[in-house]
C-alpha cells in the first residue's frame, strides 16, 4: 500500500465545508425548482428568465411577463427571488470551498489557487446583478422600457458562463487530483 501524505487538518475541514455547501445548494435548488419555479412555470408555461442560458429578446421578455399576469409576476418578484437573491452567495459558497479544497490537496501555487477563488465569484457578482435587473424590470412592467433587457440579457448569459467556466476549472482540477492519485499508486510505497 503506497503511502501518502496525510491531510492536513485544515484541508480536512475544508473538505467537511465543501460537501457540506454542495449539499445546501442542492437542497436549495430543488426548494426552488419544487417551490416558486415549478408554480410560475405552471402559470406561464414559458421558462423563467434566469433559465434561458441563451439569453432573451424583448419579444420572449413580453411573452412571459404577459403570460405571467399580474399574480405570476408578484410571485416572481416576492416568492421567487426571495428565493433567488441568497442563492448566488450560496453555490458560489460551494464552488469556493470546493474549488480550495481541491487546490490544496493537489498542491498547486497560491496565485493558481487565488486566481481560481476569484474566478468562483465571478458567477456571484453577475447572478446578483441579474436578479437586480429582472426585479427593477418586473416592478415597472408594463411601462419597462425594452432597451435595458440587452443587458439583462447579457448578464444571464455571462451568469451562466462564468458557472460552466468555475466548473470546468473545478473538473480540470479533479481530473488533476485523479492523475496524481494514480501516479501515487502506481509508484507504490517506496516511489517511483
């Protein structure tokens, strides 16, 4: 059996955080999902506008705000992005702590480490700066000018690259850690 550094405290504790907030995030996605989203998609019957990855037009934007009613879009504004608002610092929590986790088991230098922690709240910032434009936008429909919904636009879209970019350096990262691991056994107790 090859033997292996143990872990450091910390970096165990750390690792305790990370499952702990992937857990969270899950458990307050599917809240979201069972709860507001799955109400307001029953009501609409169109998906919401932080779903659409690709981005919307004003055409869709009216469409769902129209089919929503005044009800649905109450319900947007109060229940759902209660919901929403803590949600951002919540997975950002996850792939924070995941992304420290995995970057002090595979040993990699602090500035690799430091700049993947700031790519991990790049999501952070441009989910609240959506849900900042999408609530201005629902509490002054129908009179919402139509120009702003480009940047709204832009930044669901640029919310969901920066989400797929943290998880692909988190998979990058692990793929790192599952090489290494490998390498580790391999070698076998006394090295290669």
């Amino acid at each position: 059996m090859p033997q292996t550094r143990p872990e450091a405290p910390a970096t165990r504790r750390l690792g305790r955080i990370a499952l702990a907030s992937v857990g969270i995030t899950a458990i307050w996605a599917v809240l979201m999902l069972t709860g507001p989203v799955a109400e307001l998609h029953r009501i609409a019957g169109l998906p919401l506008l932080d779903e659409r990855v690709t981005g919307y037009s004003p055409r869709e934007v009216q469409a769902l705000l129209s089919g929503l009613g005044e009800t649905g879009r109450e319900i947007y504004l109060r229940r759902f992005l209660a919901y929403d608002l803590p949600f951002p610092l919540i997975y950002t929590a996850a792939l924070w702590s995941v992304w420290t986790w995995f970057a002090r088991r595979a040993g990699i230098s602090a500035r690799v480490r430091h700049a993947g922690q700031l790519l991990m709240l790049v999501p952070l910032l441009l989910d609240l700066a959506e849900n900042a434009q999408i609530a201005a936008l629902l509490i002054s429909y129908p009179d919402a000018p139509m120009v702003p919904l480009g940047v709204t636009s832009l930044f669901t879209v640029a919310k969901w690259a920066g989400v797929l970019a943290a998880l692909l350096a988190i998979a990058g990262l692990s793929a790192h850690l599952g090489r290494k691991g490998r390498q580790a056994l391999r070698a076998g107790p006394d090295g290669p």
